[in-house]
C-alpha cells in the first residue's frame, strides 16, 4: 500500500489578533503579482495577519511575532513585507519612511539584502521608484547596505547590537532570527521608534536552544499566546497541543501528522526524505525544536530542586531595576566544557545589602569573548574581571592579546563563591532582571565536590549548560572581594593560584 502524500497545513495552529477593521494584504499581493513575487497560502495568512489595520487605517499590531520551522520558507513573509512598507505605504505626515532590517549575525542580514536587491533590479517598476535608479537607490557598501526611494523613504540592513539603533528614528523594525535577540539590542533599538506614529515591530523565528539569548522572543510569545497585549499579535506553526508542557513531552516525533502540522512547506518546497534524515540525525530534543517547532509554556513549578539554591526566592528578587551599572562592577567569564560556547556576566553592588547580577551574552565559539570583554569592561568603568583560569583556558592568550587583566580565582574561592552565592540568594539579596535563561541554568545546574574546598555547579545534564549559573556566581563573588580588600594585581597563569 502507497504511503499518501503528505501535504504541510496551511493553516497556523494558534492566531492571535486584536480586533480588526481590515487588512492591507490585498494591495501588497497586487504588487507581488505585477513584480512576479508568489507567496505560499500560509504566508499569504501571515502577511494578512500581520498586515491588519483598525477602523483609523492604523496598523492594529505594532508588536507581531510568528513562529515556524527553519526551511520553510519565513524569508517569504519578511520580503514582500518589507516591499510593502517600502513601496506602498508612505508615511501620513510626508516624511521619509526608514524600515530596519535586523538580524543576528550581518551574514544573515546581508542575504536577506541580496534577495530583495535581485528582485528590485529585476523589476523595471521598483527601479523607477529608486532615488537615481540603480546606482542612486541601492548601497551595497558594506555595512551600508540598503535602498532609498526618491522620496527618502529607506530600508536598511543591520546586525543587532547594543548600538545598532544609533542615530536611526525607525518606522517599521524586523527581527529575523528573534531567538537570538538580547535584551540589550531591544533596548537600544525600541527608543527608535517611540516618537513615530504608526510604528510596528515584526519578529520571525524559530525555537530557541539553551545556548540562545531568547529573553524578549519568549515575552513576544508570550504576550502574543495569551493576547494580553491589546496591540501584540502571534502566529505560530506547530503540533497541535505543542504549548502545553504535558502534551509536549509525549509527542510522536515520527507521526508524520505532526510533520506536517509545524511544516507549512512540506509537499511544496520540502521532501519528507529531508525530514526522515533529520529525524535519523538529531536528537529527540533538537528535532522537536527544530523541525516541529515545539515550544511548551513555562511552568514555574516544573524545575526540580538539584541544590540548596531556592529558586523562589531566586524569582522573587526579580526586579527590572537591577540592571548591573556604574563604577566597582565585576565581569565573570564561563566557558562551556570543550570550549563550544561562552556566558559572559556582570555583578554590582545594588544598595548597602544587595548585589545584582546580570546575564550579559552567551553564543557559540569563544573568539568574541575576549572583545567583547574588552569593550564590556571599558562601558562599566574598567570594571574587574574575574574568572576560573582552567574554565577559561582557551581564551587566555585572546585576553592577553588585547590587554585585557583579570583576577583568577582559586579552588577556595570558587568554593566560597559558590556557597555565598547560594546564602545570598536564599536571604533575598541577589536583584537580577527576570532573565529566563538564568533562571533555566539555575534550575539545570547541581554541586559537585572540589575537594576540601567545598562545592562547585555542575550540570545536571550534559547537553544542558549551566555557563549562566557559574558566570553570576563567579561575578557576585567579584563584588564582594572587590569591596573586602584591594584584590591581588591581575595576571595571566595558566592553573589555579
């Protein structure tokens, strides 16, 4: 008997809008149909969505976020879009429109650049709309890539970063690879757009792993899950039931139903053979992430207790204040096991009693940390690294290099950072910003023994890192060595002191 052919569901599993007059989705599709652009049904629905205006002709999201699994065509969504607000719709005041491209990595942006240059050149009616035609209208400059119409309206293509909205008043804002979006970014790029009118923000994504800085895509989740936000929507492609952490957790990874409810392009642009061989190479974890796009709600109890660490009280000094700032502040490196990725942290005294602690940045590879010290460490007054110089081997010679001191700690006082870490967080004097993460390295990590010197974190699972959990500990410790004496003078070694 032939297996029947399998056909991925146009429709998306969860749609959350607020209440809408409309939808300008018609005048872009006659703009895509006159450049020769086609789209998908459930990109069509994405894009009719996203698109929505209330009964002002205001856009009735100006926070949208979709979720879908990689490859299947997302990329289709974000570039009639930004045709769209480019193209089509002016701002009401007269002045020029600017649209942000952002992404992660500028590999990323610069393609999502290319594509739409193509279909630009390719389109005799796009071109004349560009200020000087080709040569005036389009930047291929490095780092200046974009287009201006004769209007001033412009798009441009950016790698986010703590400074990436620097001098830019922004209309329109996509987050392509929003799994990876810092709240640091966000911040730097949300003043952009507080004094424009009619102003939407588009996030675009996949399921981010335990290595991804996802603190704000998760809030997009969130608030667009709920429909708490009466100006945020949400779509998303995913198995049926996938929000709910007891449903998830027995899914069939090889019901090929599932296949096709979380992959919109399966039967259109994807082979099932692409997805058997994924299923044969990944993980249970990392197929359920990456191709079926299964992302369960938190549920605050759910963590198990692996040490005398109480993760209530943990929660409960939770505070958006306590971001880590000003002079006397501590840098704490960790290094993954294998050198594969890096958490950088920060520590600062908060008031007579407290110090908080602050994820900074956690990615792959570890040729960005020392840099990225560097500049850390100058932004918050030559603030004080410290780290453990086993754990950080393979970036000692990267400090050296750029002249970047830091204070090793010893068996003893990695011990002793742990414990005063623990105490200080069970009495309710470790402020930190409500950083997911954190609180998911916290909960993963166990103690292991280091000797006579007391206990250590250790990961609870091998897959899951615990970097975030030794780089606060390890920062807080920073603080107050900092506070109880001049520390040793900085130096390079290759062991424990």
């Amino acid at each position: 008997m032939l297996e029947r052919e399998l056909h991925g569901r146009q429709e998306p599993r969860l749609l959350t809008l607020p209440p809408r007059a409309g939808s300008k989705v018609d005048e872009l599709l006659d703009l895509l149909y006159l450049i020769g652009v086609g789209v998908d049904p459930w990109q069509e629905a994405s894009l009719d969505a996203l698109l929505s205006v209330d009964d002002r002709d205001q856009w009735t999201c100006t926070e949208f976020g979709e979720l879908v699994a990689r490859q299947n065509g997302k990329g289709n969504v974000i570039l009639p879009y930004e045709l769209g607000h480019l193209f089509l719709w002016p701002r009401e005041d007269g002045e020029p429109k600017l649209i942000v491209h952002t992404a992660h990595e500028f590999k990323t942006a610069r393609e999502a650049f290319r594509r739409i240059e193509r279909i630009i050149r390719s389109s005799p009616l796009l071109v004349a709309e560009l200020k000087g035609g080709v040569r005036g209208g389009i930047s291929t400059s490095h780092g200046e890539e974009g287009f201006e119409l004769k209007d001033g309206t412009r798009l441009r293509f950016l790698a986010r970063s703590k400074n990436s909205g620097v001098g830019f008043t922004c209309d329109v804002l996509v987050v392509d690879e929003g799994q990876q979006t810092p709240i640091s970014a966000m911040d730097a790029l949300l003043p952009t757009m507080s004094s424009v009118p009619n102003h939407q923000i588009l996030f675009t994504g996949t399921v981010p792993d335990e290595l991804d800085d996802s603190e704000y895509f998760e809030g997009v989740r969130d608030r667009g899950r709920s429909g708490s936000d009466r100006r945020s929507g949400w779509i998303e492609f995913s198995p049926d039931g996938s929000d709910d952490p007891d449903l998830a957790a027995g899914l069939d990874i090889e019901d090929r139903e599932l296949w096709e409810q979380a992959n919109p392009a399966l039967g259109i642009r994807m082979k099932p053979e692409a997805i058997e061989d994924e299923l044969n190479r990944l993980g249970r974890d990392s197929f359920l992430r990456e191709r079926l796009s299964v992302w369960p709600n938190r549920r605050p109890d759910a963590a198990v207790r692996l040490s005398e660490l109480n993760l209530s009280a943990w929660r409960d000094s939770a505070t958006p204040a306590a971001s880590v700032a000003g002079e006397q502040a501590v840098i704490a490196v960790a290094l993954g096991r294998g050198g594969g990725f890096g958490t950088v942290a920060a520590a600062s005294r908060f008031d007579d009693d407290q110090i908080a602690v602050e994820h900074k940045k956690t990615d792959r590879q570890t040729r960005w940390i020392a840099p990225f010290v560097r500049d850390l460490k100058a932004e918050l007054g030559d603030a004080l690294v410290v780290l453990d110089p086993k754990n950080a081997a393979a970036i000692i010679n990267d400090l050296d290099k750029l002249g970047v001191k830091y204070l090793p700690m010893n068996m003893n006082e990695i011990a002793g950072a742990h414990g005063g870490f623990i105490e200080d967080v069970n009495a309710g004097l470790v402020p930190h910003r409500d950083q997911a993460e954190v609180t998911a390295s916290l909960e993963l990590a166990t103690t292991r023994s280091i000797g006579n010197a007391g206990m250590t974190w250790e990961p609870s699972d091998p897959t899951k890192p615990i970097t975030h959990a030794q780089a606060v500990t390890w920062a807080h410790w920073g603080v107050k060595k900092r506070e109880a004496a001049p520390p040793r003078k900085p130096a390079v070694v290759r062991g424990y002191a």
